[in-house]
C-alpha cells in the first residue's frame, strides 16, 4: 500500500520569504513523485516529478523538490515567494501496479 | 498547446436525477483518468482507461457512477441517481506513453457538481 502525507493544511509567507511546502510518502516500492498546483476552480498543473536520477528536481515558477530516500521525503521549495504563488498544492505518489495516490493539499497563502 | 476539454464547467442537478460528464484527452494520449475532488481534499480516482479498456475502476460507485470511452478517444462520466454527498469537482486528466512509466497527467479544468 501507498500513502501521501502533506504536514500543514495552511501555509502562509510573506512575500519573498521562503516556501517550504512539506511531503511524505509511504510507499513499498521506489515511487514517481509529483507536485502539482491549482488555483481556483481550475485543474491541477504540474510543476515537477521525480522518476530517476538526480535527487534534486527543478519545476516551474522557481520551484524545486528533492527526493529523501532515508527520510521518505519530497518537500517543495522555492527561495522568494510571489504573489502569483498563491494556490494550493498537492504531492502525488506513484508506483508499479498501483494507482496514482493525491496528498489532501497545502493551501499556501502569501503576505505582502 | 494542446489542452484536455471538460463539459461543462459546472452543472447543479437535483438530487435523485441523472447527470453527465464529458471529457476529450489530449489527442494521442492512451490513458485517460477520471477523479473527483472534495473540497478541501485531493483528487481521488475513480476510473483509469487504457484506450477503450478500464484498468481500474475500484474505487468507482458502481451502483450509480458509470464511465466509458468507446472509441478509445474522448469519455463519460455518469451519475445515476445523484446523491448529496457526490457535489464535487470532477477532474479529467490523459496521459502517454501507454504502458511503463506514467509520465505527468495532464488535468482538464474539471466539471463542479451541485447536487441541492
């Protein structure tokens, strides 16, 4: 069985501080994992994934993720928050066999 | 660029009656999904084609929800009799390749539901 768990429901940043957007995920398997962003009433856009390689993953927007193999990780990162940032986003996982499994959501919200 | 179309964007419907969803992938793309959302929650999925065939429909209400795409192309989602609990944004996404590694979904604007 898989599992995605984003910690915090609620984030809030000023803008140009730094987001740090948190996800785990459970999973027996090495996984595909995904972040996706949506605004309102619109569907989800993905802004990076990680399948192979290279731990560090760079997306759209300035964002950036890298997978924790030891620690189960895949936090989403951008170093200057903008306004336009403002959205909610959802860690995805994916593995062999399985289904595509969606984290419940981080809604971040960005102070000026 | 090449988008996934949904219709219509929002529907309210009574409930007991039957409503309807219409989803056209991305052209090429094998894989179609279907999923709904809850507010506040993430997509959950409910129907995964590849091509005409269903690959997972475990989490589909089969007693009321039905899906199809009979061509191998665009699809629908059906709800029969609608319920409260189903009000929802119902999401449509495709994929390529067709087997193997599941690359990125590509998400349509969705369908919000009302169910009063």
């Amino acid at each position: 069985a898989q599992s995605v768990t984003q910690l915090g429901s609620h984030v809030s940043v000023s803008e140009g501080a730094l987001v740090l957007l948190r996800c785990n995920y459970s999973s027996s398997v090495p996984p595909y994992l995904f972040w996706y962003v949506q605004y309102p009433n619109q569907g989800l856009q993905l802004l990076l994934k990680y399948t192979t390689g290279a731990t560090l993953v760079k997306g759209i927007n300035g964002f950036e993720a890298e997978f924790k193999k030891s620690e189960t990780s895949f936090h989403l990162t951008k170093p200057s928050a903008h306004m336009s940032d403002a959205a909610e986003y959802f860690c995805a996982c994916y593995s062999t066999g399985n289904q595509f499994y969606f984290g419940t959501g981080t809604s971040l919200t960005v102070i000026p | 660029e090449a988008e996934v179309a949904q219709s219509p964007r929002y529907k309210i419907t009574e409930k007991s009656q039957a409503v309807a969803f219409w989803c056209d992938p991305i052209s090429g793309h094998a894989t179609l999904y279907w999923y709904r959302q809850i507010l506040g929650q993430g997509p959950e999925l409910l129907v995964q084609f590849q091509d005409e065939s269903v690959v997972d429909d475990s989490q589909l209400p089969k007693d009321r929800f039905s899906a199809e795409r009979l061509k191998g192309v665009d699809s629908t989602l059906k709800i029969q009799p609608a319920e409260l609990g189903d009000s929802a944004m119902y999401l449509c996404a495709s994929s390529f390749p067709r087997e193997g590694d599941p690359y990125e979904q590509y998400f349509g604007p969705g369908t919000r539901l009302t169910v009063t």
